[in-house]
C-alpha cells in the first residue's frame, strides 16, 4: 500500500498558513477546524510545519499564552516529507523514528496532501482486516477433494 491509498481515501482538503501569520491566529483555526497540524506556505513552497506539540512548547516558553508569535518562530522548518508513491511501512518507520504526527505529501514540489500518523495505523488495520476476511473465506470455501490424505482418513 502506497501514501496515494491513504489520500484517494481521505481526500484533498488541506488547511496552510504563512509563516508569517500571528500563532493565535494559527492556534484559533487549528481549534475552529479540530486539526491537529498546518502546512506552513511561503510563496507556494513549503517552509515548515506547525503542529500542537510547537504550539504546546510556544506555550509554555511565552508563561502560558501564544502572546504576539509569529507562525515563523515557533514552526517545525524541516518537517519529514513523502511522496505519493511512498510505501506505507517507509512512512510508518519515518514518523516512528522522527516522534511525527504529521507528514506533508509532495509531489516534486507541489503539495499533494498531509497525512497524520492515525491515517497510516488505519489503513494498516483496514488492510489487515481485509487480508484476514479473505484468508477465513479462502479456507471455508477449501474444497475436500483438493487434499487426497484427508479423503483417505475419512475413510477410516
């Protein structure tokens, strides 16, 4: 299974912000969408990621409010990346290894999507129920005749 599975499924909805918009602007959307990331934009390039986990951390560095921040300030500006033709186990292994929650997807340069790591573990799980469905109804269907040593028992 391939990222471009996860995004034919989930769709092409994708919510940016400029680095240079004001964190509790950021924040605002963020909670008025009940996301939990925004692909930071500049000039129709990627520039970073923000994410809960900044705006936490932005948090509790400014006392306990975002204050006057700029996305700029408290962004992830070197977020893990993938393609549409990445394998899912590669960005599986990738977000593990890096504690991400959150993956832009490009293609070349162009902002195909996000997926968040319950994207990936869901289509893990949705693939695993469907191998397990056709395993169970390959072996109900078994046709007797196929195995000669358990006709022969039979006849004992």
């Amino acid at each position: 299974m391939k990222v471009v599975d996860i995004l034919r499924v989930k769709g092409g909805t994708l919510f940016t912000v400029t680095p240079d918009e004001l964190l509790a602007v950021a924040v605002t959307a963020m909670a008025e969408r009940d996301i939990g990331s925004l692909v930071v934009m500049e000039h129709g390039d990627l520039v970073g990621m923000l994410t809960f986990r900044e705006v936490i951390a932005a948090i509790v560095r400014n006392g306990g409010t975002v204050g006057t921040s700029l996305v700029r300030s408290v962004m992830d500006d070197h977020p893990l990346t993938c393609t549409p033709e990445t394998e899912i186990d590669e960005v599986r292994r990738m977000m593990l290894g890096r504690h991400a929650r959150y993956m832009p997807v490009l293609n070349g340069r162009t902002l195909m999507g996000v997926i968040s790591f319950y994207d990936v573990a869901k289509a893990v799980v949705d693939g695993q129920d469907f191998e397990n469905r056709m395993l169970k109804a390959y072996i109900r269907d078994w046709p007797l005749e196929d195995n000669p040593a358990a006709a022969d028992e039979s006849k004992l």
